[in-house]
C-alpha cells in the first residue's frame, strides 16, 4: 500500500459513522460464526469413544482419576487381580 492509499484508509476510518458500520458487519459476522458453530456441532455431535479408551487397569492397589469423587470403593481381598484382562496388557 501506498502512502495515498494508507492516507484514504484513515481518511476513511477517521469517520466515525465508517467505524460505527464496521463494528456493526464485525459484530453480525461474530454472531453469524457461532451460530454456524452451534449448527456444526448439533449436526455432528462426537464420535463414540472406542471399547476400552479411558479404562484404567490397577495391577496392584486401587486406580483412581477423574470422576471417582463421592464414590464408595470396598476392597475385599477375595478377588485375584492378576485374573482380570488389563486394558493396556497387549503394550508391554
């Protein structure tokens, strides 16, 4: 851009009428693009996650993560944890 051109950019940004148009198409414009991401994501909600994404194996003790607040755990020392299949057992 040229010294001329940048001289009509401000001349035309200098208007306050030009800038209160401008807020108005960058506002509809933000409006318009969560709008279009509300649609996108009811439209195409997530995939289901695979069988055993997200299962924690505890060889020995207890695992415990995300979401197990307020949850009552008894440990019974009747059960053999070795005897259970291990969701990363195959990456050893």
């Amino acid at each position: 851009m040229g010294g001329d051109a940048m001289g009509r950019l401000w001349g035309f940004l200098g208007q306050a009428r030009n800038r209160a148009i401008l807020g108005w198409i960058g506002s509809g414009l933000a409006v318009a693009a969560a709008g279009v991401w509300a649609v996108v994501t009811f439209a195409f909600p997530d995939r289901p996650a695979a069988p055993g994404a997200g299962v924690a194996c505890a060889q020995q003790g207890i695992a415990a993560g995300r979401d197990a607040s307020h949850n009552t755990i008894t440990v019974n020392g009747a059960g053999n944890a070795g005897s259970l299949a291990c969701a990363d057992a195959g990456r050893k």
